[in-house]
C-alpha cells in the first residue's frame, strides 16, 4: 500500500450547477439534477446535466469506478477516445448534442446524498478529447465519503501503475497531497483524493479522476 500524505481538514472547495441543456454544452442528469466541479484540475471535464437516459445502468461507486479504469486501461492515446467507446466499454451511453463542448450522466443517489458524475469532452480547437469521473454530494460538502469509497485512492493508484502509467504526487502549500498525476504517451491522469471522512486522517478515497490536456 502506498504512504500517502493526508489531505488537511477541509475538503477541496465544489459546487453544483444548475441543470440545464445549452447549445455549447449537452448533459444528462438524475431526478436530483446536477453537474459539479470538484477540483480545480477536474474542471475542464466537468459540465452542467439534463435527463439521466432510461438504459443508464445501475451502478454503484465501486462499480462504475472498475468500468472507468476497465476504459482507461484499453488507451493507448486520447485518438481512441470515443462515445462510442465509452458505450462499449462501459454499457454507459453519454447523450451528445452535435456542436456541445461537453456531455454527462449523473447517477441516482448512491447513499447518503452522493451522486456519480460521467463527463465526456469532445475534440475541439480549444481542447483535446477528454473524460472524467467525479463523486459529489447533493447538499452535504462535510458528508463522509464512505459511501462512494468502496475503491479508494490506492485502488485506482495501483491500477494505473499496472497499465504502464507513470505517478507524480503533486503537493499543495502546506505539503498537503493535492492530487496525483499519471502520464503514458499522450494521456495524463489526474486523480484529486480526499479523506473518507473531511477532517480526519485515515483512508483516501478519490473525489475525481479524469483526463488533462
């Protein structure tokens, strides 16, 4: 197991988007409608939602995170980065208006106010393919990540040494673990962690990972 430096108190700063489909954003989202930014580094990926799809399967965290990494580990360059892919891959099918800049599913509460959230990031001249996963609570940012931690930092850390990738620990300020970068060919990883419960030391859990330009 990999000694991590434990985040300080405060989770990382998030917020919710109001749901809504614009003609430079296509997005899918659950009843309770939402589409967050978790981290800095996951910002680019993350889009605002409309209607979650009737196929979406029903996925728990630790589910959809295997169908994540299972994606990523068939990557040799963002050039194969694809919907279609991903539908094959993850039995996920991520609405997309022609034109919009972004797409997303959000799942269905997966206890204790946590969603998951799928973002897919079409090629454009502003920004190379890209994707991400994040987990975000409906109203609690204090809320315990146990839930959503049934693959915790070091699950997705090893999986990606496994596939070849390269870590570098990026620190914050204070030496704090910021996040964790993950680079083979042309793809970096970002992965942002938090403590299973903010404010405590113990257990890391990943609040996002997905792909930089």
């Amino acid at each position: 197991m990999t000694r991590w430096i434990r985040l300080p108190g405060a989770r990382l700063a998030g917020l919710f988007l109001a749901c809504a489909a614009t003609a430079s954003a296509g997005c899918a989202h659950s009843s309770p409608p939402s589409g967050p930014t978790r981290a800095e580094e996951a910002d680019a990926m993350t889009a605002p939602g409309s209607d979650t799809p009737a196929d979406t399967p029903k996925l728990t965290a630790e589910e959809i995170g295997r169908r994540f990494l299972a994606l990523l580990a068939g990557l040799e360059s963002r050039d194969q980065l694809s919907l279609d892919r991903i539908r094959e891959v993850m039995g996920i099918t991520i609405p997309h208006q022609p034109g919009a800049l972004r797409a997303g599913v959000a799942s269905d509460d997966l206890g204790d106010g946590w969603h998951y959230v799928l973002n897919y990031v079409p090629e454009s001249p502003s920004s190379a393919r890209g994707i991400a996963l994040s987990f975000v609570n409906q109203g609690r940012r204090s809320a315990s990540m146990e839930p959503v931690c049934g693959l915790g930092l070091d699950a997705y850390h090893n999986a990606l040494l496994a596939m070849g990738y390269q870590d570098v620990a990026i620190p914050g300020e204070i030496g704090e673990l910021r996040s964790v970068r993950y680079h083979k060919g042309d793809i970096t990883i970002s992965i942002v962690p938090q403590n299973v419960r903010p404010g405590e030391t113990g257990r890391l859990c990943v609040e996002s990972i997905g792909t930089l330009n």
